[in-house]
C-alpha cells in the first residue's frame, strides 16, 4: 500500500467503541465492542449501527472485545461488503456492511 498509494490503506467502519464490561454480561449482555458513537456518512451509519449497540460478530468472526475489531478489518480493505451483527434490545441484528477506506 505505502509504495502503491504513498500511504497505508485499510477498511474502516466509522465507529467509537470500549469492551463490554465483565459486569454487565453478568446480567446477560454478551461480550463483545460496545457502540460509544457512530461517525455520521460512515460505513457505519449507512448500516444502520445505532450508539448503543454491540457489536458481536464482523464478517463472520466472533467479536468478544475492542481488539478484535481491529483484527477483523484487517482481513478486508475498502469496498468490501460484509455482514456486521450487533445485539440491540436483547436480538441479535444482521446488517450489511459496505466498508470506507480509513482515513489518512
């Protein structure tokens, strides 16, 4: 990338988010990325990820923290689209994702 385009490029998401704390998947909320905030016009918003949200699956892997997010969009680049699932007022939500490019 940084000898094609002159910088590292990568897929992007457009989201805040902080691990799910212990506690609280004591009272049956599952581990996973905690939505803080969604960047209006990204990749995210355009799903429909909500603040509020969390994320426990990307693509097919299981999400169970902040780190594996990360991980996760590094097997895609920009333009891939993939299925994001987020647990939302205690269901599981399928939604379809069309990743951005990150930004420099």
């Amino acid at each position: 990338d940084l000898r094609e385009y002159g910088y590292i490029t990568g897929a992007y998401l457009g989201v805040s988010i902080m691990d799910v704390e212990q506690s609280a998947q004591m009272y049956g909320v599952p581990a996973g990325a905690y939505v803080q905030e969604v960047v209006f016009g990204s990749a995210a918003q355009r799903a429909g990820v909500k603040a509020g949200d969390i994320i426990v699956n990307l693509g097919g892997y299981d999400v169970t923290c902040v780190t594996d997010v990360s991980r996760i969009l590094r097997k895609f680049k920009a333009g891939d689209t993939t299925t994001i699932t987020v647990y939302r007022s205690g269901r599981e939500v399928n939604l379809s994702v069309t990743l951005d490019e990150k930004p420099r």
